[in-house]
C-alpha cells in the first residue's frame, strides 16, 4: 500500500512550503518528496471533511492562516487570513461548527475562524490571554495550542502562564470561559492528547520535559492533575525541549518527542488511562524531532527532524508499542509538522 504524507514546515532557507511523501507500508520505505503546494511558513497543518488544508503562514499582509482545496489534478488556494505580525503556531479544525482555531505564540491568542461555504476563512472571534511565569521564556502569554475537547468545548495550552484553559463555544464560534488549570511553575505547557475514554488527558511540558497526566471533569470542563512524570533520562544534563505528544488510536501507547535529547520516549498507557509506565527511548537520528506522527493504522512513526532536515521513519509494533528504525537521512527540509492524508493512492 502506498500512503500520502504531507509535510509542513518553515521555509526560512531552503524549503518552500507544504511538501508530499509516499510512505510504502508493505517495504517500510518513503520516498517521492515532492512540493505539494507552495506556502510560506506552514508550520502545523489541519484537514477537514471536504479535503480542505489549513495552515499557519505569511503573506504581504502579515501573518495569520491560509486554506487550500485538494483536487483531483491541482491544489486550489483558498485565500489567507492574516494581520501585522507572526504567523500562528497551531491550528485545528471543528467539523461540527464549520469552525477553525488558531494559537498565536507571540501574541498570546486565540482566534476563531469560521468556515465560508468554499472552505475560505473569516475571523470571528479573538481571544488574548494575560500573565508570565518564572522562566526567560515566559515573560508573556504564549498560546501553543486550540482544539476542541471531546466533549465540544475549546481547550487551550498557554506555554507562557503555565495554564491550561477550557472555553464554550457559543454562536460564531465566541468563545466563554469555563476553567483554568494550572501546572506546574515553569512547566510550559504546550500540546495536549486525550485518551479515548474522554476522561483523561496528557499535557506535554516544554520547559521542564515532562508529562502531566490529567483528568477530565465532563460536567465542570476542567483538569485536575494525576501523575507528572518526566521525558528524560536522568543521565541526561543539557538542553532539552518537549515538543510533539501523540497517543496510539487504541489508547495503550503515548511518545512524545524532545529536542535536545532528540529522542522519542514511549510510555505504556493502564487500561484506565490514568497512570503511564516509562518503557524506552529513540533516538531520532535527526536533530530538533518538531514533530512526529502516526501513519493511516498505526503501524508507522514518522519524525520531521527540523534543523537536520531529514525524515525518519519507525516501524511500530502494534502488540508492544516498541519502535524499529526503518530509514533515516530522508531529505526533507525545515519539517515541523507530519500529517497523514489517511487515503490509498
């Protein structure tokens, strides 16, 4: 089987936006990294139902968003959304409300988009956040991540006040705040994944590499914090930074990438979701691993190594969760976001 990847990235010196990888499921093997649409700056990447691509970008205008369609023989941009300024660093898309949210880092934001029938942006709502915490990086409010709960609410991971914050989303997307949670000083939250139960959540920490195990209060929108478990080893004594957290579809296995150590850590996940179990750690073969991602079955682990420009490819052994390095030095420049296009070509 041959399976679509979209990369995305900075393209701050060699690359020059959203490229294609084909991932061959049977012989374990990438290959035909191609540009798949020209864009600057598309550091995250969302799908939506009707193969419409959103992304962080640049313009002449400033930063912000840009949508394309996905045809048949071409990609059709869709316009972009943007202000004076960097662009965002996350965006998420919700089918329910034909809503999409993006996080402004440098800004502390929030910004609500809703959906034009042709699958064109409009802002809607914004939403700034306040504070700092104790670190040099932290001197103002960084939102790193918006997505939609699984219960339908908006949650956010503000890696500068060490928050994470639970909204409604009322008519066109305005946003009404429900809870803060607050983790540790000087954590740096920054990505969060929940469990298929919908009641726990697991909240990468940038800053101080750790994970905050999270349940999930339904009925009051809000966390309150299980277990904190670190993503290091401890004879490891330099710079490290968490950046992406992922969890297996069925639940049992969670990695998470650090920059730095440049590595991936695997945890076994209890049945209940509660408690992770630390198992081992992956070298990435690459420097900075930004990203990393599930291909279509879980079967594959793709790592976009940043500033080494390459793309390593693992093997995942669905039974153990244990990892296998199936190729490394695949060239593909300034990778900060993974994403399968979940569809045989």
């Amino acid at each position: 089987m041959r399976e679509q990847l979209l990369i995305g990235g900075y393209t701050r010196r060699v690359s020059e936006g959203i490229y294609s990888v084909i991932l061959d499921t049977v012989k374990g093997e990438l290959s035909e990294h191609k540009l798949f649409v020209g864009v600057q700056n598309p550091t995250y990447l969302a799908r939506d139902e009707k193969d419409r691509i959103y992304c962080p970008a640049i313009d002449g205008e400033g930063g912000g968003i840009a949508a394309f369609q996905i045809g048949e023989a071409e990609v059709k941009p869709l316009g972009h959304v943007t202000s004076p300024g960097n662009p965002l660093a996350y965006v998420a898309v919700d089918p329910k409300r034909s809503l999409v949210y993006g996080s402004n880092y440098h800004l502390g934001e929030i910004r609500v988009y809703q959906k034009r029938v042709d699958g064109s942006l409009k802002l809607t709502d914004l939403v700034r956040h306040e504070g700092f915490g104790p670190k040099p990086e932290q001197k103002s409010a960084h939102v790193h991540y918006s997505d939609v709960t699984p219960d339908g609410r908006l949650v956010t991971c503000d890696l500068g006040t060490d928050e994470v914050t639970v909204y409604d989303v009322l008519d066109e997307g305005k946003l009404n705040l429900v809870s803060i949670y607050s983790a540790e000083k000087g954590a740096g939250a920054r990505h969060l994944a929940f469990h298929p139960n919908k009641k726990v959540a697991y909240l990468a920490c940038e800053l101080n590499s750790t994970v905050e195990v999270l349940s999930y209060n339904e009925e009051k929108g809000a966390f309150s914090l299980l277990q904190r478990i670190s993503t290091l080893p401890k004879s490891h004594t330099g710079f490290n930074g968490v950046a992406a957290i992922r969890l297996s579809a069925d639940g049992k296995d969670l990695y998470v990438s650090n920059r730095g150590h440049d590595s991936l850590v695997h945890y076994s996940v209890s049945p209940l979701g509660t408690k992770l179990q630390l198992e081992d750690w992956y070298a990435t073969e690459g420097k900075t691993p930004r990203d990393f991602n599930f291909n279509e079955d879980d079967k594959y682990i793709i790592v976009a190594n940043q500033d080494s420009d390459n793309l390593t490819l693992f093997k995942r052994d669905r039974a153990t969760g244990q990892l296998e390095l199936k190729q490394k030095d695949f060239y593909s420049p300034e990778g900060t976001a993974v994403m399968s296009l979940r569809a045989k070509l």
